[in-house]
C-alpha cells in the first residue's frame, strides 16, 4: 500500500478534531520507512506543532519507534498514556513558554522519572516558545545552537547502528 499524502496545511489544522487520518498517515510513513526503504532505525522529530506530534507518534508506535526528539511542543503528563514509551526521549523547551510552560514541562518530565523511562529534558533559561525559530521573533541562536547540538547528539546514539 503506498503511503498517502496529507496534502494541504488546513487538513493539519483541522486534526484536533480528527486525528485518524494523521495517525493512519505516521503509521503508514513508518511503514514505508521500515519495509519499503529498509531504514535500521526510525525517529521522530518536531518543533511546536509538530514537537506535539512527535510525541504523539511515538506514544502511537511505542514500540516500533527508536527516538523522539520534542522542541516545544504540546506534552503528555498523564504516567499512564507514558507508560507505553520505549524509546528514548529528548525534550527541549524555553524557560518563558507561555504556550508550554514550565510547570507542564516539569510534569512530564517527573511522569518521565518516576516511571524510568529513557528521557533528557533540557529547558534553555530566559528563552521563550519558538526559541530554534530563526524566522520568528523569539529566535534565541544561543539557544538554538544549544538545542540542535544536543538533538545531533541523541540522535547519534540512539539512531546509529553500533560499530
């Protein structure tokens, strides 16, 4: 089966109401990746919106995914709906996020712990929502360049195939 294409940014928007087709859509994409294309190792990766969708698919394919890397985006708490991860997580957010704040980043990030789960949670202190941005005005290259060498770095180990 091919993979479908979600073609236009209003099918996006219009998810909270119905995830199905976005969800058929990772699992397919996953698929593709895995079968089609042979990849050893498959992660997700996201920034606002899509940092909530990189969450979102890996507690889709909980044990199929290898990696999810998350930059403010919409988080979790609830241990129970956590408790499914397998895979390690690496979340970056800004300290001033009114959009994610800090109590909710702290939330999960306990829920993370408690449960022993494989997880980094990193907050850049005085950076605020969209701080990797370098289009947006709360772009924050300090920040940013912190963040992307810390995603390099997970990405490497968890991603990488051993020697």
């Amino acid at each position: 089966m091919k993979p479908r294409r979600l073609h236009t940014l209003d099918r996006f928007l219009a998810l909270p109401g119905d995830e199905a087709p976005a969800e058929d859509n990772l699992r397919q994409a996953y698929a593709y990746l895995t079968g089609t294309l042979g990849a050893p190792a498959v992660g997700s990766i996201g920034w606002c919106f899509g940092g909530g969708w990189s969450l979102s698919t890996a507690l889709l394919l909980p044990d199929k995914l290898d990696a999810a890397v998350i930059y403010y985006g919409h988080l979790v708490t609830d241990p129970e709906r956590l408790a499914t991860l397998r895979m390690p997580v690496l979340g970056l957010f800004g300290e001033q996020d009114q959009g994610i704040p800090l109590d909710s980043v702290r939330a999960f990030e306990a829920a993370l712990t408690t449960l022993g789960k494989d997880a980094t949670i990193v907050v850049y202190p005085g950076a605020n929502h969209a701080f990797a941005n370098p289009s947006g005005r709360n772009y924050q290259p300090e920040a940013a360049e912190k963040a992307w060498l810390e995603t390099v770095a997970f990405l490497e180990r968890t991603l990488r195939p051993a020697p």
